[in-house]
C-alpha cells in the first residue's frame, strides 16, 4: 500500500469499513503542504464534506533510512480520543476528533479543522493584530488543559518510544550551544534535563510550536493538531517550546516580527507559575535547538541568540 499515491489512498479509503458503515465515498484525495514526515490528505467525499487522513510511515519521508516507531500512530489517536472526551465543547480551542484508528496499516481519519497556522498568519503584517489577546491566552490556557486531563494510561505516555529519539537531538546542545558563543552550555543543558523529570503523571502536547496551532479568526477558536509526540511533563516544557519558536519569529524579516514580539509578551502577561518550574532553562532548550533550523532566516544567528538567552532572564520572575 503506497500512502504517497492518491489513487492509492482513495481506494484504501473506499474500501475501509468505516466508508462502508457511514455510506461515505471518497472522490479525491489532496496532499496537503508541509511535513516531512507523515502522508496527510484531505479527502473530499461525494456530499462534498471532507476529513483528513494520516498514515504514519515507518521512517522519515525525506530520509528513508531515519525509522520512526510507527506507534507513534496509537499516541496521537489516544490524545485524540482523550481531548475529545475531556475538553468542554464551548472552550476556546479544541482538537480533531477522531473518526476511526487502522492500527494494521498506522492511519487516522479525523475531522478536517478549519483555520490557519500561526506560524503562516505570522508571514504577513498585522494578521493578528485585532485578535492578539485572545489568541494569547487561549496559547498559556492550552497546555494548562491539557495538563489537567484524567490519563488512566498515563504510561503508554510516559514510555513513548518518540522520547529517546527526540533526547538524541537535545543532546547536541552543548556542543551547539559553544557554537553559538554560550560557554556555559551544558549547564542549561543540566538545568533543561530536569525539567523534563520535574511531572510524569500529566500530558504533554510535546510539538506545541505555531504549526501545529490553527487560528479561525472568525470563529475565534484554536485547532490543535499533530499530537503523535505527545509524552508526559510539566506544561511549562509544552509553553517554553511555543515561546522559543515565537521568540525567534520576532527577530526575522521573513514574519511579522513586531506581531511576534507583541505576542510573546501577551503570552508572558499571562503564564503564571507558583511552583518553581525553570522556565528559563525549558526556553533556552528549546531556542539553542531551533537555531539550526534555516526557516528562520536569521541575520546574524550567533548575535540573536546571546540576546535572545541573556533577556530570558525575566522568564523565572
């Protein structure tokens, strides 16, 4: 079965009993933009409604020899089936629901959101503008729920195999931090790690970053997607990530990056923490990370984030 095939995917879908129990036919299938690593379509069905589908490979679609547990597939349909159970109907945001799991063959059929990613809105001036505050509180009050959600198999998270893997790729940056003129790189790097251990029992999203947060800014909700990292943690390690990579739109032409800057600092007006969590270190974990990313297009990487690590002092006030 090629999940890179819309053919493919149509028949796949057509045959599949859940087409059968609910009389639904798909006509096309449209491979949406972005990702490297999931197939997602958008099927359009004969009474032209529509839903996503997602297969979940078993390695890297730009890097074949990159295997990824395919179990991941089991994660984000959980945390599907969890917020779609948990999340009260009238919050401000809210996740796909799922409509059927093919353990065999790794794909979810869910609703097909409506929205546009934040991290697209944030390309052009002023997107946001209008709806700055609450966007930034629905962004501080997610991973706050999702952290109060009843997990019965809290561990199924807790021992995802996507955590060593993701570990691997924090492991470099010591070395990246030096590179980046932070001589003291593997103490945030400690302090990063700790973090990490500081709540096993509560949900993590674990890939919170403006990609995976579409905005309808007529409906005024948020759609979070892209769940198959979901893992177990503090909220504040979900929040340090959105930050960093808001962070790091505020220093580049190629996004509004006053709107991010005043985004960031909407979102900093509403975190609050009393437990001592080291937001600071969950932060720059993340911003040390995201600097080998290239879409930021960033004038002077190096210079951006000393500035960026030296003002995030405030973070643990």
């Amino acid at each position: 079965m090629d999940f890179s095939d819309s053919n493919q995917v149509i028949n796949y879908f057509n045959r599949s009993k859940y087409s059968n129990d609910e009389n639904k036919k798909a006509l096309s299938a449209i491979m949406l933009s972005g990702g490297t690593v999931n197939y997602v379509w958008r099927l359009v069905f004969t009474d032209n409604t529509t839903a996503i589908l997602k297969q979940f490979p078993a390695s890297l679609r730009s890097n074949p020899n990159f295997a990824l547990p395919q179990v991941r597939s089991n994660l984000e349909y959980e945390a599907l089936c969890i917020v779609e159970d948990q999340l009260p109907k009238d919050s401000t945001w809210h996740a796909p629901t799922p409509y059927f799991f093919d353990e065999n063959h790794h794909v979810i059929l869910c609703q097909d959101m409506k929205g546009e990613s934040l991290f697209d809105l944030l390309k052009r001036k002023g997107s946001i503008n209008n709806d700055m505050e609450w966007i930034a509180k629905t962004l501080v009050q997610i991973p706050r729920d999702i952290a109060g959600f009843s997990v019965s198999n809290i561990s199924m998270f807790e021992n995802s195999p996507l955590i060593p893997i993701m570990n691997g790729l924090y492991a470099r940056n010591p070395a990246r931090a030096i590179e980046l003129g932070l001589l003291d790189g593997q103490a945030w790097f400690d302090r990063a790690v700790a973090t990490e251990s500081s709540a096993t029992r509560q949900l993590l999203h674990g890939d919170y970053w403006p990609a995976s947060v579409l905005i309808d800014l007529q409906e005024k909700k948020i759609a979070l997607v892209d769940w198959e990292l979901a893992r177990t943690g503090h909220p504040g390690c979900d929040f340090g990530q959105m930050l960093a990579n808001i962070a790091l739109m505020g220093e580049s032409q190629a996004y509004d990056h006053e709107e991010a800057k005043k985004l960031m600092q909407e979102m900093m007006s509403e975190w609050q923490s009393t437990d001592g969590f080291d937001l600071q270190a969950a932060y720059i974990k993340r911003i040390i990370q995201l600097s080998n990313v290239s879409h930021w297009h960033l004038d002077d990487t190096n210079a951006i984030i000393q500035k960026l690590v030296k003002a995030s002092s405030q973070l643990n006030v």
